[in-house]
C-alpha cells in the first residue's frame, strides 16, 4: 500500500512527545498495510464523499489524523492532523 503524507503530519511529529509521537509513528506504519487500523479508533467522515476515496479519521489522544483511501489505486493519503479542538471548524 502507498502512503503519502503531508507535511503539516511531519511538523506534528517533530513537535510532539511522549506516547502521542510513539502513536503516530504506529499509525503510520500500521496504515502501510491496514487502511483500518484497530487501535485507532477509525471512522468514516459523514458528508465527504468521492467516487475514488473513502475520507476517515484516527484519533490519537487529543489529536485526529484525517486521511483519504483510495480502494483502487491502494493509496492512503493523510491530508491533516489537527488537535481535536480545532480539527471539526474547518471540515
């Protein structure tokens, strides 16, 4: 599966501690293999839709990652990752 990460997801990490950078690391290597990862509390965004991609998120802590599959080409996406007070104001 390919994985294409932005780089908002790369600032995240350099600036994050502890077990929130252990989990993002996780997730990332886990979304390499499973668009569905079970530890991350994945759901389907309600309201975005495309004929290609399915839009969901992760939640990691405080934070939400969103991220796009496409079923077609195997390719994952992760388009933001956003504390969760701000992550909902701008979808």
């Amino acid at each position: 599966m390919r994985l294409k990460l932005q780089r908002e997801l790369r600032k995240v990490l350099k600036d994050s501690k502890g077990h929130i950078k252990k989990n993002l690391k996780k997730l990332i290597n886990e979304l390499k293999t499973n668009p569905y990862p079970p530890d991350f509390d994945i759901k389907k965004i309600k309201g975005y839709a495309s004929k290609e991609d399915i839009f969901l998120r992760a939640r990691i802590g405080p934070y939400r990652v969103f991220y796009a599959y496409n079923k077609t080409k195997k390719e994952i996406t992760i388009l933001e990752t956003k504390h969760r007070s701000k992550a909902y104001k701008q979808l």
